[in-house]
C-alpha cells in the first residue's frame, strides 16, 4: 500500500483546534492550563498567527483527547482518518518513467505525520519526495508513503502507482506495465516533522 501526500499542511492553514476545544466545552484559559501556556498562545494557533508545528500538535491532542491529525483542516476525502502515523521520507522519486530513485544522506531524512485509517496497520512505513512535474496527480514537493510492495496483478487497471522497475528504479504511472512490482496509492493530509 502507497500513501501519498498531494498537499502538505503547513502550519499556516486553518486548523481546528477551536473546533474541538468548544467541543469539549473547555474554555482558551482552561487549554491553556492543560497544555502549560498561556490563553494568548491559544489564541494564536487557534487563528494560525503562530505555526502548528508537531510539538503542539503532540500537547494539544493530549489535551483534547484526540489524535494529532484530527487537528489539522481535514476534506471530506480524508473524514475516514481515525489515527496518526509518521514515516521517514529516504529520497526521491520522479514522476517520469526512468531509473528515478535517489536515496537521502541520513543527515537530510525527515519524518512525516500523517492520518490513515485505523485498518491501515504497519509499523515499518517509509517515503520518498517527488520531484520534476511529469503527471499532474503527483505535483513536485508531494510525499509518497510505502508500506509495502505488492505483486501488479493484485490491483485494478488505471489506478496510480509506483512501479519497480526490472532495472531496479521506481516511477509513476497510471497503468502498470506487466511483470513488475507496484505500489497502491491512497490520498491522505501531511505535516513534516521538525
């Protein structure tokens, strides 16, 4: 299975940190208290005026009890995200058919958080960044996540996927080609970890 990321949050969208506060009927003064802050800083990342980083993500869904995705401004797509997840993004991928994989120094790894559904269970996720503009579907900067690859033939024709290649480069296609490996590929929200 593949998830890939088509528009990372940024920490300066709107988030819903108001809305699950009201729901729980606390008040910006009493979240603050639960998370050891002040009511202004509330105030502040409640109108994106200060950066939503992990950090606060991590405090505040403590305090909300909910998960840290839940937080984020989440469409319709994505309603069914029920838990939080993180993967290390290793290297790139380009979105163009060629031996196109290009693997990261440690030093410049960083990890993801993102939601998925509660079924979607691995512990050993994985992701590369896409680079170049080749499809449309998979813009540059977007982050494909893996937790495995499965045989072609266990997906349907016409769905996007990364493909192995018999030279051993991965890319992205919508119709794999016979007799190589590919990766499924499900839309979820992002954000990177500091």
């Amino acid at each position: 299975m593949c998830i890939y990321t088509k528009k990372v949050y940024d920490g300066s969208m709107q988030n819903r940190i108001k809305i699950l506060r009201k729901k729980r009927g606390l008040t910006m003064q009493q979240l603050a208290d639960l998370v050891q802050t002040t009511q202004q800083q509330i105030d502040r990342l409640e109108k994106s005026r200060r950066r939503l980083t992990v950090d606060w993500l991590e405090k505040l869904s403590l305090a909300l009890d909910c998960e840290m995705v839940e937080l984020l401004p989440l469409g319709s797509s994505t309603r069914n995200v029920q838990t939080t997840s993180r993967a290390k993004v290793i290297g790139t991928v380009a979105t163009a058919e060629e031996n196109a994989l290009t693997s990261y120094a440690d030093k410049d790894t960083y990890t993801l958080l993102f939601g998925r559904p509660r079924q979607v269970v691995n512990p050993k996720l994985f992701g590369l960044l896409v680079t170049g503009n080749g499809i449309k579907e998979f813009p540059e900067g977007s982050e494909l996540i893996f937790s495995e690859i499965v045989p072609e033939d266990e997906i349907a024709p016409g769905k996007w996927v990364v493909c192995q290649s018999r030279k051993g480069g991965y890319y992205v296609r919508k119709t794999p080609l016979g007799g190589e490996d590919v990766i499924r590929a499900v839309l979820v929200k992002s954000i990177r970890e500091e």
